[in-house]
C-alpha cells in the first residue's frame, strides 16, 4: 500500500458503523490466530472504520470528529487508532507522522511475529529466522524513526520530578507503554504495580521462590523507609 495514494478520510461519508468486520479481515485473522479488539468497544469500532474504508487516513483531527460523531467515550481519540499493531496487524504508527492508517493487503506486525512463542527446533535456520524478526522490530520502531519524531519523556509516569533526572528520550513507540512501566533508560524499563499484577496473572512473567523472597525483602525495606 503506497500511502501517497491514500485520502484524508471525509466523516461526513461514514452515515453509520459497520456492524461486523469484512470477511476478508476475519479470515485473515483466524488464519493467523490474532484477537482484534471486540467490535462494539471504542477501538473496535475505530478499527472497522479503518479497514472498511482502505483507501484513506486518519488525522487527529479526523478520529476527534469520528469520536464526537459516533459518541464514543474516550481521553484520546488518537488512541483509538494507533495501537492496532500491538494486537498483530500491520499498520504505519509510529513510521509515518501525520497519518494513521492499516496497511493493505492485511500483513502481521513486527510485534506479533516477534511473540509468537518461540520454541527452537536446534537448526541454525529456525534461530536466524527469530533473530532477524527480532532486528526488524527494532529497526522499525528504533532506527528507522527520524529524530524529529523522538521526544522526552518521564521515567516514572507516576513522579511528579521535572527534572532533567527523570527525563528520558524515546521514539513514538515507547508512548505506548508510559503508563504501565518505568524507564532506567531509553531501552530497559520495569513495569508498574498495575502492570505487573495483570503479567503475572497472563503469566507472561513467572518468578522463582527465590526471587519472590528476595523481592519482598526489598520492598519491605523501601516501605520502612517511608
């Protein structure tokens, strides 16, 4: 899909929301085994108009009057829009400033291919194979960004600190994860109670015996401290 051939989508042409995806798109997805958003939630409804329309983008100013049209409750309507390849499909966020679209014929993002669970089969191919998905998605969300896009940011999304100290650089990618980790630097993040609490319960995150010991001793000291 070239974007240059892509229209500023009209809201005035979208008379009512699609009440179910394309089978094009539900097929594709149950071929690779993803889980888009449920159509009747905000996000659903903002990828149905994504995908039913093809051959335009959307703007902020266009998912602002999507939301306000369509009375979708929301903070952000842009986040409605921008966090589709998170789930599996390929979309341009975080490459092309200014628009938002889902790239067509449908293809898998990076970030899905790079979660898949990845079980090594003892050939050098099969390893290669994950290490370049993995380069990819580093290239695609890190080296490929230009560095007018990159901003500061906060390390602790929940420090008050201005300072230079809790300042942090990071590329449109990272605006993602703000709310649920805390940045040591651009790369290395931890996550945030919440955050934690909903990776341990997905088990995307396991401990041993003896690390939730040595855990808890630490933070029984930094509650002591307070």
């Amino acid at each position: 899909m070239n974007s240059e051939k892509l229209t500023l989508i009209d809201i005035d042409k979208i008379t009512e929301l699609p009440k179910e995806f394309p089978e094009e798109f539900t097929e594709f997805c149950r071929i690779n085994d993803l889980k888009p958003p449920n159509i009747t939630t905000g996000n659903g409804k903002a990828l149905s108009v994504m995908i039913t329309y093809k051959g335009n983008y959307w703007d902020r100013k266009t998912c602002d009057q999507f939301v306000e049209k369509f009375k979708i409750e929301t903070k952000d309507s842009i986040q409605l829009f921008n966090k589709h390849n998170q789930w599996g499909i390929q979309t341009n966020s975080g490459i092309e400033r200014g628009k938002l679209y889902i790239v067509y014929p449908y293809t898998l993002s990076n970030k899905h291919k790079m979660r898949k669970n990845f079980k090594f089969d003892g050939t050098d191919e099969e390893k290669n194979l994950e290490i370049n998905k993995i380069k990819s998605t580093i290239k695609a969300d890190y080296i490929d960004v230009g560095n007018d896009l990159w901003q500061l940011g906060h390390k602790n999304p929940a420090s008050t600190d201005n300072s230079n100290d809790n300042l942090v650089l990071q590329p449109p990618i990272q605006g993602k994860y703000r709310d649920n980790y805390i940045f040591i630097d651009t790369l290395t993040k931890f996550p945030v109670p919440n955050k934690l609490e909903v990776m341990i319960e997905r088990k995307e995150i396991e401990f041993s015996v003896d690390q939730i010991i040595k855990y808890k001793e630490i933070f029984d000291k930094l509650f002591t401290s307070i």
